[in-house]
C-alpha cells in the first residue's frame, strides 16, 4: 500500500510563525552536496538560485532532494517570471517561490497565477506525473496545492519601488524581497548598494510592506547594512553564498601560506 505524505511547512509559514528575523544564505554553486552542507549549518532558510547560477531543472530537483529533512526553507529563484517555467519548477516539488524582476501589478499577478490551478490561474494540471504531489501520494494535492506554495516577489528596480504598496496588495504575494544590487543599477549608481538613496529605497519597501502586514526580506552580505535593515524591520535576510565564502576563504589561505614575490605575484614552484 503506497504511503500518505503530508507536504513540507512553506516559506510563508516559517515567517508567520518566527519570533525573529529568518536568517539566510545564497546557494549558487548548483552543487547538491554544498546545497546539503549549507542545509546543516543552522541558517533558517536557503536561496537556491537559478537566475544568476549554472542551475537546471535536474540540477534544482537534486538540490531538493539534498535539502530535504533538514531544519531549513529551501526557496528557490527561476530565472525569469515565466509561467511554463513556473510550472516545471512546481513540479518538481519547489514549495517556496522568488519570482525576480516584479515591476508592476500585472507582472505580480501573472507570478501568482502560475502557481495555481483554473479557475484561480493557470497552471497546468500534471500532478499525477510530478513530485510536487509526490505521484499522488499526497492525498487532494489538487485542491490543496495552494497552500503548499509561497510566493515572494523581487522589488529590484525603481518602477517596482514606486509600485510597492499596489504590488503588496496583489492577493497570493505572500512577501516581497529587496535587490539593492539591481536597484542601484536601476537608480545609475551601479555597484554602489551602500547608496543612501539605495538604502532609503530599500527602507522605504521595508516600511511599506509592514503597513500591509506582509514580510520583507532583503540582500545584505555586509553585516553592519544587514543589522541596519533588521531594526528597520527586514523579516528575512540573505547574509553570504556559498561560492563568496569559498572564494572568500581560499583566497585567506593563499594569503596565509603562500609568500608574494617583489613583483607581486604568487611565489611557486
């Protein structure tokens, strides 16, 4: 007799549930095994990324499977707001979305859609077929399967600043994430996250999203910006990835063993 699976807590429910900020980190090597590593470590939560990462379906699903059964939130950014894509990545069992690039009603809307079923969206209905209801073993996955699924949405460009308290409205937007790094591009002062007009974008979306009693998370790897953000009322944040840490640390060994030349560079042999 097959087993009964109850789905996984989402994302949205960690939050509601936390008595702290979630604490996070990005996982961009596309490495089940440092995926796994990352899922040990006592973090609250992890972004697994394929906007930005050598991440496929295959290698997402793999990342899942390493992540799963550990004290963690495993959310994961496709690569672009796409509803076929959407799909497949449900499909696969993702339960907590990062939708990037949300600039408007419309485009926060069309993410929610792809994550439900007609008549409240669009996603097609392969369920039987996938391991998001794990083959039909989780029983009415079907008229159950929005609440298995959270969706944050990315505000990472001036257009969606201006349009934050409309796209918090948007009814499935379960919380919105903060890009300083695109919205820096976005102001012309690209590479410069530590902007004052950065950080009182970003400060003014943390101030709205709790007038709408939604989350809000941010991206901050310097640690005195990150606190920053936290007593201003960031409900999640990223604070490293596991490919800055390895470059990070490699490069400290190299420092620490490795003797420079006059000419600067490395001695060896």
């Amino acid at each position: 007799m097959p087993l009964r699976i109850e789905p996984d807590k989402t994302f949205r429910d960690a939050l509601a549930a936390a008595d702290r900020p979630l604490a996070g980190m990005w996982v961009c090597s596309g490495s089940p095994l440092i995926a796994e590593l990352c899922a040990g470590s006592g973090l609250d939560w992890l972004l697994l990324d394929a906007e930005h990462s050598p991440n496929g379906l295959e290698s997402i699903l793999a990342q899942l499977q390493a992540t799963h059964g550990y004290p963690v939130q495993a959310v994961v950014r496709p690569p672009v707001n796409d509803t076929v894509l959407i799909k497949q990545y449900l499909d696969l069992g993702v339960q907590n979305l990062l939708i990037p690039m949300v600039n408007s009603v419309p485009e926060a809307e069309s993410a929610v859609a792809a994550t439900r079923y007609p008549p409240h969206g669009v996603r097609g209905v392969g369920s039987a077929l996938a391991r998001a209801a794990r083959w039909n073993r989780i029983p009415d996955y079907l008229a159950r399967a929005s609440e298995t699924i959270s969706v944050t949405v990315q505000i990472e460009t001036t257009t969606a600043v201006e349009a934050v308290e409309a796209i918090l409205a948007v009814d499935g937007v379960d919380a919105i994430f903060l890009g300083p790094s695109d919205l820096a591009a976005s102001m012309g002062v690209l590479g410069q996250q530590e902007h004052p007009e950065v950080r009182a974008a970003v400060e003014h979306c943390l101030g709205a999203a709790k007038a709408a009693g939604k989350p809000a998370g941010v991206n901050a790897f310097n640690p005195d910006t990150a606190r920053s953000y936290l007593d201003n009322g960031a409900n999640f944040i990223l604070v490293g990835a596991d490919v800055a840490l390895l470059a990070r640390g490699s490069e400290a060994l190299a420092a620490q063993f490795i003797r420079s030349s006059d000419d600067g560079s490395p001695a060896s042999y």
